[in-house]
C-alpha cells in the first residue's frame, strides 16, 4: 500500500517534471549541444596529445575502434536512461532501478563527483585557451610583458585564467539550459570545422609536415601495449562525455520522438572527425616546429612535455604565418575556448541538475555554489600542479569514465527491464525491433560491454 502510494507519488512527480524541464526546441538543436558537450579539449588537446605520446598511427586506429566498439554502445545506453528517466542522473537512474533507494544515490553521486572533478583540471586547460587567445592582443598592443605573463606556465597566470574560464561556466549554466547551451553551440560549431580546414590545408605546404603525416597515419603496431588500450578507451569515453552523466542529462532534455541510436551515430560522427582533423593538425604541426627549431622531443626521442604540447605547436604554426597569424591565432583559440566551453558547461550541469533536483535548490544557488567549491579544487591542483594535475586527469578520464561505463551497461543489461528498454527505444524509431540494432545492441551491452571494459582497465594495471 505505502509503495502504491509512492510509486504514484513519484508518478506524479515525473510527469510535473517533465511539464517543467526545457526541453530541446529542435532536433539539430539537440544534436549541437550534445556534439558541444563532446567536442572539447578532448579533441584538441586530450586526443593529439595521447597519439603523440604513444608514437602516433596505432593508437589512431585503436582509439577508432575503441569508439566503435565500447563507446558509442554507451553513449546510446547513457542518452536512454537520460530520457527514459527525465531526470538529473540519480533520479533517471532511480526510475530504471525501481524500488532501489541508494544505489542510484550511490552511483549517481560517484558520477557527479567525478564530472566535478574533470571539471576542475579541464577549466586549467581551457584557461590556457584563453590566455592564449589574449597573447596576440596584448603584444599588438606593445604590452610585451603582459603578453610573456599569459604564454609562460606560471602558477599565477594557471590559477587566474582557471578562475576566468570557471566563472564563464558558472554564468552560463546559471542562465538555464534550452537558452543558455542550445545557443552557444548552433552557431559557433560549423565556424570551428571551417577554421581547422584552412589550417590544415595551410600546414600541408610547410616544411616537415609529411613526415608528421606519415607518423599520424602509418601505423607501428610495436607501439600497442596494455597502456595504449586503456589509454585509447579512457580518451574515448572522455571524448564522448562518457560515464559522468552528462549524456544522461542531455538524454533527458530529448523529446521522446528521437530516434536515440541515430543521433548517437550523428554526435560519435562529429566528435571523432573532429578529434581526427585535430591529429592531422597537431602531429605534422609539431613536426613543422621541430623543423623551425622548436624542442619537441629529447635526444632519446621522447616528447619533453606532453601536458602543454599543443600550446608550443599551435603558436610555432601561428608564426609561420606572419602579418596574418596573430589575428589567425585570436580566432582560433577563442573558437576553441567556446568549444570547451560547450563542455564545461554539460560537465557543470550534472551536479548542478542533481543539487536542483534532489536538494530543491534553485538553479543559480546551485550553479554558483557547487562552482566556487570546483574553482576551490582547481586552485589546490594549481598550487601542485606536477603532482596533482597529471594524477587527476588519469584519475577521472582513464580509469573512473570507463568504470562508471561499466555500471552504466550493467544497468542496462541487467536491471532495466528488457521491454521497457524496447519501448524506451521504439518511440523515435518504431521499427527498432526488426533492425539489426536491436538484434545486437542489447545482448552486447549486457555482456560484451563491462566485461571488454573491465578486462581493458585489469591487464593495464595488473
Ligand atoms: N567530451 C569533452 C571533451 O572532449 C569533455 C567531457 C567529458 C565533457 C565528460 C562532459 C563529460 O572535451
């Protein structure tokens, strides 16, 4: 009786939910801001900066597969209780765990506190953007020393472009979700791509690109270790917002007409070209600069730095260009810190939408709450940058994404009833079950899923 009472409780509650939530206005709106959520620092920091660490072409052809074969499987199963639930993480997964009280709450809130901890070193990078968007300016402007101040890695300029970048993030997810990402993304994203092709095809003509080519794109399958796999599939679930939730979130915003496998398919497709054009910028650029004279590598042949790579190459490309590449740069990274910033915001919005939710705070309490405390940590890895940041970073996206992947497929698999799972699905596409996504998908979740997962994540620590 009590729980007839509270299932119709929470019935009701659901359906007042859903009245409330924004809900994405069009479907290219959706697919925009969850590609905005995707493409990020993964693609133009994360992903160049792992293939360059692990020599190149191999690690391309296993991080392809690694998105075909794990993470795009999960990024649908994330968007599905997203929108089967309409909810903040913990209560979507709280409507597919029927009855169950504190494992959503368990996992739920692992999952806030991990997106919260990303979030925390991915603001030091995307500070770095904007410090290098303003670099130009300031040595346009004659104020030379200022302009070293923002490129040279110091902890003052790491802390207060961190503090800039947090703070942008907090007044977006503030502002309220249709209106605050929806219009970020729609419009900036296309400039973004146009923007990489022109300077890809510029690299192209420079001196020590086709070596950097060759590198990107032949593979030397002596490099594939147990390392590169777990790296290979942390950079994808990092690269698609995987296991944090935040792809639960945005699957909440969706409206139940969508066809779930079909823009999944659409948002891996954006996010690994544009992870695939950052590796045909980056690598031979970095080529490029080691034949103008750059360090890049040591006498053993070793990256000397691998954290902040992009950000010597990019702006050794920049000077090739003359007069042109000071206003070239400015674009660029300022179109690079919006792409980031499409991120950070779906990374903020998972604590957000639980403490919204769960605790009844309103959205600006919590979005400036739960954000001053991640500006708190970003300052502690600041102030121990060489400890702190390269262990975080490993922490959250190689090891905690792909093992809160796992839960999400036993979820699915295990708990979610397997009708309810086809009616979820069938909505936006009602000729599911006689597809083969339908044949395939639901059995490789169950099984394939958490044991390849786990078995990734055992031989690279064992
Ligand atoms: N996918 C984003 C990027 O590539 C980062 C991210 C991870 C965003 C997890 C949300 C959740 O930059």
């Amino acid at each position: 009786m009590a729980k007839d009472v509270a299932a119709k409780k929470t019935a009701a509650n659901d359906a007042a939910i859903e009245a409330s939530r924004g809900h994405f206005s069009s479907k290219i709106g959706f697919i925009m801001a969850a590609a905005g959520s995707a493409v990020g620092l993964g693609n133009i920091w994360g992903f160049p900066t792992k293939v360059a660490e692990n020599g190149g072409a191999a690690f391309l052809l296993i991080y392809l597969l690694m998105v075909f074969v794990l993470a795009f499987p999960m990024l649908v199963a994330e968007l599905a209780i997203g929108r089967y639930g309409q909810g903040n993480p913990i209560a979507s997964l709280r409507s597919v765990w029927q009855g169950k009280r504190w494992a959503p709450l368990l996992w739920g809130g692992l999952a806030m506190l991990v997106a919260s901890l990303i979030l925390s070193f991915y603001s030091i990078v995307a500070g770095w953007l904007i410090a290098f968007a303003a670099e130009p300016v300031f040595s346009g402007l004659g104020l030379m020393e200022q302009a070293g101040w923002l490129t040279e890695f110091s902890t003052a300029r790491n802390a207060s472009m961190a503090v800039i970048f947090s703070l942008l993030t907090i007044w977006v997810v503030s502002q309220g979700v249709a209106d605050g990402i929806e219009k970020w993304s729609t419009r900036l994203m296309p400039l973004l791509f146009v923007l990489f092709a022109g300077m890809i095809v510029y690299m192209m003509t420079l001196d020590g690109a086709s070596q950097g080519l060759t590198t990107y794109l032949v593979p030397d399958f002596s490099q594939v270790d147990a390392r590169l796999l777990v790296d290979a599939m942390g950079q994808a679930f990092f690269s698609l917002s995987l296991g944090v939730g935040a792809m639960m979130v945005y699957g909440s915003y969706l409206k139940k007409d969508v066809n779930l496998p079909k823009v999944a398919t659409q948002v891996a497709i954006i996010d690994t070209s544009v992870a695939f054009a950052a590796g045909l910028l980056v690598i031979p650029a970095m080529f490029v600069a080691k034949h103008n004279g750059v360090e890049i590598f040591n006498d053993a042949g070793d990256l000397i730095s691998s954290g902040d790579l992009v950000f010597q190459v990019l702006p050794a490309l920049f000077d090739t260009m003359g007069a042109s590449g000071p206003f070239i740069a400015v674009i660029f990274f300022v179109l690079m810190m919006i792409a980031a910033l499409t991120s950070s915001i779906s990374l903020l919005e998972v604590p957000v939408s639980c403490a919204q939710d769960e605790l009844g705070m309103a959205r600006k309490t919590s979005s400036w709450v739960i954000g001053l405390a991640i500006i708190v940590i970003s300052l502690v890895i600041c102030l121990n940058f060489g400890t702190l940041f390269g262990l975080v970073v490993d922490f959250t996206t190689v090891y905690m994404q792909p093992a809160l992947g796992i839960i999400w497929a036993l979820v699915v698999g295990w708990v979610w009833h397997r009708n309810e799972l086809l009616h979820e699905l069938q909505q936006g596409n009602p000729e599911l079950a006689q597809g083969w996504f339908w044949k395939i998908w639901p059995w490789y979740v169950r099984f394939v899923c958490p044991v390849a997962i786990a078995a990734v994540i055992f031989v690279s620590v064992s």
